[in-house]
C-alpha cells in the first residue's frame, strides 16, 4: 500500500516570509495524483493545490506552489508572502489512479508569527 | 451553500453503546467517503461509496458499518462502540471515484468512547 510521510510535525514563519513544508510517499505505480489540504482550528479540510503526476510543470495556485520530484517521489508545498491565516494544519495525501483510497500523511502544523 | 453536512458535531458513548453518524451533501456529488483522524496519524479511510447503491471498505473498516441512503446521504454506524474508536470522524464527497476530483469535507464530528 502506498504511504506518505510528512516529516515535519511543526514548521513555524515569519509572517510575509516563505515556508516550505516537506512530503514524501512511496508508490510502484506511475498514474497517481498528490494533493495538499489545509485544516484550520476550524476542522473544516480545504483543499489547497493539486498535482496530477503525468504533468511535468510544478501547480500553483496563487501563493501556494508545489516542487514535483517524480523520481524522487517528493511533494513540497512551498507559501510565499505567508499570512496570518495560513497557519493551520496541513496534509499531503496520494490517490492512484484508479482507486478511492486517498493516503493522508501525518500532517504539519504551520504556526505564522506576526 | 450547505455542502457537506455531518451530525452530531459532538458526542460522547459509553463502551458497548451503538450511534450512527448522519452525512448529506447537496452537491449531487456521485462519492461519498468516511475517514477518521487521529492524532499522529492523519486522516484513515474506513469506507466509501462510489455511487447510490455501492458501498466498499476502506483502510480500517473494523467495527463500523455504512449505509448509502440514496445519492445524497451516507451514515456510519458504530454497532458496539469502543474505545479505540475514540477518534473525530469525517465525512467527505466527490463528483467521481477516481482521478483529481476534489473532495469537500464536513466539519467533522468529535467522538469520545468512556
């Protein structure tokens, strides 16, 4: 079965800085999809920006982007010009292909400092 | 806009007690999921319906049972509940099965098990 490992429990910015949270999965399969969720102390999951592992280009939404290292089977999640209201817990999570299971990691909680 | 609507937010059982969790979503989404999280171990799927009328396990369907109502409603059930069942448990629907859809989240429901 395909895991994700987020080894960061806790990141911590400086509010307008850039953070960059790490993920890491393991898979034998080439089709797949990688995504990032925010969950705020509200609980409500969000879902931040998605990747689809055929497409080379690295996503962006806005200030979120992600770096893409296939090969590396690696999935980072880079804010830009952080904010106060992205702090939150984030999860990186794997879907095959064909498959309903989506794979969360364990998550990182970003605290942004004023 | 309701989305993913998930009762009760809160509850609390005694071991042995039975509850069934209520989900609907007014999005005429296809999919509907259950996951829960725990605390260090990011969100598990239990069970989930690709379509009206089909149900399937997930990752950690023991002790819990799953009933698709119709296309908007999809209950979790706990028989005999326990305490490692303590957990908060959410709700989730896509348009499809498969590929990057993306999933919308219920504000989840928080469990303790005594």
């Amino acid at each position: 079965a395909q895991t994700v490992t987020q080894s960061q429990p806790e990141m911590s910015v400086q509010e307008a800085e850039t953070v960059t949270l790490s993920c890491t999965y393991d898979t034998s399969e080439s089709d797949y999809y990688l995504f990032w969720y925010k969950q705020p102390p509200s609980r409500q999951m969000i879902l931040v920006i998605r990747q689809e592992a055929y497409k080379q280009q690295n996503a962006t939404e806005n200030r979120f982007s992600v770096n893409f290292q296939k090969a590396a089977k690696s999935f980072s999640l880079k804010i830009s010009d952080s904010q106060l209201g992205d702090a939150a817990m984030y999860f990186c999570a794997y879907r095959s292909y064909n498959n309903n299971d989506m794979r969360f990691g364990a998550g990182t909680r970003l605290t942004v400092k004023p | 806009n309701a989305g993913v609507t998930q009762t009760p937010k809160f509850q609390v059982l005694k071991t042995g007690q039975s509850m069934t969790l209520q989900c609907a979503q007014d999005m005429n989404h296809n999919s509907m999921y259950w996951y829960r999280q725990d605390p260090g171990m990011g969100l598990r799927l239990i069970y989930y319906s690709a379509s009206e009328g089909t149900t399937d396990k997930g990752e950690v369907p023991n002790g819990y049972n799953v009933s698709r109502l119709n296309k908007r409603e999809f209950s979790l059930r706990l028989e005999s509940a326990a305490p490692s069942q303590t957990s908060v448990y959410f709700c989730a629907s896509s348009l499809d099965r498969i590929g990057n859809e993306k999933l919308f989240f219920g504000s989840g429901t928080q469990l303790s098990v005594l």
